[in-house]
C-alpha cells in the first residue's frame, strides 16, 4: 500500500519538475524563471522525497530524506533571491507585456 | 545489470560527454564555468554509480562546489569586457585530428584497462586490513598503506598556497558585494551544520566513506560560504595561528612518519598497536589543513584585511 502511494508521490514530484523545466525553458526573463523554477521544483523535491520515504524502512533514512528538502528549501530559497538581486544590479528589467 | 541502470548510465555518461563540450566551446567565460560545474557534479554521480563513494564526496565538495566558487569568483574580478568575451574557438578543420587522436586514445585506454589483472590491488588490500588500525579500507590505504602518497598531496597544497599568497593579497577587499540580506542568514544557519558535518565525516573516515578530503572540502564550503557572506579573517587569527593551521596536516604527517622510525620502524610504517591513534591525529589534522588551505586558496593573498567582524 504505501509502496504505490509513494511510487505516486514520485511520479507527481517528476511531474512538477517537468513543469518547472519548462518555465525555465520558455518564460520570458530570469525573474519569471526563478519563479517558475525555485516553487516547482521546491514542492517537487519534496514530493520525491516524501515517496522515497515511504518506500523506505528505516526511520534514519526518512530523517535523512526530511532534512535533505529542509536544506534544499532553505539554501534554493536564498539562491533564488541572490540571482533576483544580483540581475536587478545589473540593470535587468523586469519583462512587462 | 538492470535494463533502467543502464539507460541512467548511458545518459549520465552521454550528459558527461556533452558538458565537457561545452566546457571547452562556450561561448563565452561564464556558460564554460557553469559547463564545468555541472561536469563536475555528474562525476560525483558517476562514482556513485562505480561504487567508490568516497571519492563522490569529495568530488562533489571539491569538482562542483568549491572549484566552482573559485573559478565564478575569478570571473568576477576580470574587467567586465573579458568577461562577457567570446572563447577563441577552434578552426573547424582542426577538430577532425583531434577527434581520431581522442577516439584513438580512448580506445588505447579501454584496451589497457581490459588487460590490467582484473580485482587490481584490492584483495591484497583486503588481506592487509587486520593490520591497518581502521576499518575502512580506503581509509587504510589513504593514511596507511599509501600514506606517502598523501603525505606529497598535502605538501603539494600546501605549495599552491605559498604560491598564491606569495603573488600578492588577498583579494576579497576589492570585489563588490551585493546587499543580500538572505546570505548572512544563510550562513548563520548552514555554518555550523557544516562545522558538525565535518567532524561526522572526519570520525566515520574510520569505518565507512568520508575521511579527511571530504570533511576538509566540506569545512571550506563553510568558511568559502562565511568570506562570501561577509566575514573576514579575524585579526588575532592572522599571522602565526593561520600559518599553523595551514601547516597542521603537513606537519602532523612528517612528525609520525618520523617518529615511528624511534620504535625501531621503518618510515611511516605504523606500529599496529598505535596505528588507530595515529591515523585518528593524522587524519583530523590533515582534514582541518585540507579545509583552512582550500579556503585560503579561495582567499587569494595573505588577508591583510583588518577592519570587518568574523564569524
């Protein structure tokens, strides 16, 4: 039972790392593709992560896999927000339509 | 070999062998760095992937991250018009010897390694291990069986740092920083946890992968992290302290590979009752030294700062 629920919870994060891809691919400027990026594949890590712990039987390895997208959370947060800045000190405008 | 393995391997190597073109053909400085750390990021895969974790671990620390660090950080002192600038690209014509010089060598390799004895060293290794004083076997042969080998990679560190803080400065003083209010508070969490992280892989280096290349690779993220979030080498840390520090790992090697020759032993053959011990000091030693000298690599120069905080 938890087997398949986790092998769905995987199947979902790919797919929101699919979609995150492709705002990276086909968004107009870095702001727009930070935004896509950095919350799809947020939630995706999460989702993947949260499958693998469920197929896994070891209460280290779900702890593991926990902190893993804890620290990916934090450190891709701040990323996002260090590429954001240093493009707006370069003079990049946000895209308007 | 499952059928999914070895597609994941036929895409990971296939991806290796794009990304080192690209490294090499970018258009300009910035996409080859970029190139360069993602290459070094799918080595660490695919020593995952060859069983020898271990050297993921530091390949990871050392190929994608810290090497990264230095090369973006180099990027950003170079005058913008350098930056920006378009690789010299090799003449077409000149790619087709190349190519069969490439394909031709690979070739020789594959047919060396298929002719190489088949478990290599290994089970000689394995044999030895009752005598080796840990229970890893990589460990053993980093610090024990081959210790001389490691011994001449520190000193050769060591060197580089000499070296470089021989040219001049440091040069953290003159780059521009970005108001990032997110960065220190990064740092503030991620700092510690790397401190801990560094000491966990210096005590697992005993009985499983880990020892004092990753743990110093992984200290020097924190320190790299810490300089890039604006901290500076604090001013009684300057001078004699961080010479010893960056000296530690040598120093500590020389010291027991001598002193085992009092017991009447050979040099750098551990007596096997002290040989835990030993290795323990040699390997926290040279994993801190690991990790203060990549950082003074990333540093530049000798820090002569004396105005900002620490840490």
């Amino acid at each position: 039972m938890s087997t398949i629920a986790g092998a769905i919870l995987i199947v979902l994060g790919l797919l929101f790392f699919l979609s995150g891809t492709l705002g990276l691919l086909r968004f107009p400027d870095v702001f727009t593709r930070l935004h896509a990026l950095s919350k799809a594949d947020t939630l995706a890590l999460g989702l993947v992560c949260a499958g693998l712990a469920l197929h896994a039987d070891d209460g280290t390895l779900q702890l593991k896999l926990l902190l893993i997208w804890l620290l990916v959370i934090v450190s891709g947060a701040t990323c996002s927000s260090l590429i954001a800045r240093a493009a707006l000190a370069h003079g990049i405008r946000p895209w308007q339509r | 070999m499952h059928p999914a393995e070895a597609l994941f391997d036929a895409l990971l190597l296939l991806s290796m062998v794009v990304l080192a073109w690209q490294g090499v053909h970018a258009r300009n400085m910035f996409r080859a760095v970029v190139s360069f750390m993602m290459f070094g990021l799918l080595t660490a895969v695919a020593w995952v992937r060859l069983e020898a974790p271990d050297i993921a671990l530091a390949e990871a620390a050392l190929g994608a991250g810290l090497t990264g660090a230095l090369l973006l950080a180099t990027l950003g002192r170079l005058k913008p018009e350098r930056r920006g600038a378009r690789l010299q690209r090799a003449a077409k014509l000149s790619m087709l010897p190349w190519l069969a010089l490439g394909l031709a060598g690979t070739m020789t390799l594959l047919a060396v390694t298929l002719a190489l004895p088949a478990p290599g060293l290994g089970e000689r290794v394995l044999s030895a291990m009752p005598e080796a004083g840990v229970d890893s076997p990589v460990t053993a042969v980093l610090l024990n069986f081959r210790a001389w080998d490691t011994l001449l990679e520190i000193a050769v560190m060591l060197l580089a740092v000499i070296a470089i803080w021989s040219l001049g400065q440091d040069v953290l003083a003159s780059t521009s920083r970005l108001p990032a209010p997110s960065l220190p508070a990064l740092v503030r969490l991620l700092f510690p946890l790397l401190v801990l992280s560094t000491f966990y892989l210096l005590w697992r280096g005993g009985h499983g992968p880990g020892g004092a290349f990753p743990a110093g690779a992984l200290l020097a993220a924190g320190l790299v992290l810490a300089l890039l979030a604006g901290a500076r080498v604090p001013e009684r840390m300057t001078g004699a302290p961080l010479r010893c520090a960056l000296a530690a790992g040598l120093l500590a090697f020389i010291i027991i590979a001598v002193g085992v020759m009092a017991e009447g032993g050979v040099f750098f053959a551990y007596p096997p009752r002290h040989a835990p011990m030993l290795i323990a000091i040699v390997e926290i030693a040279a994993g801190l030294s690991i990790g203060v000298m990549l950082t003074a690599l990333f540093l530049g120069g000798e820090p002569t700062d004396t105005q900002g905080g620490s840490t």
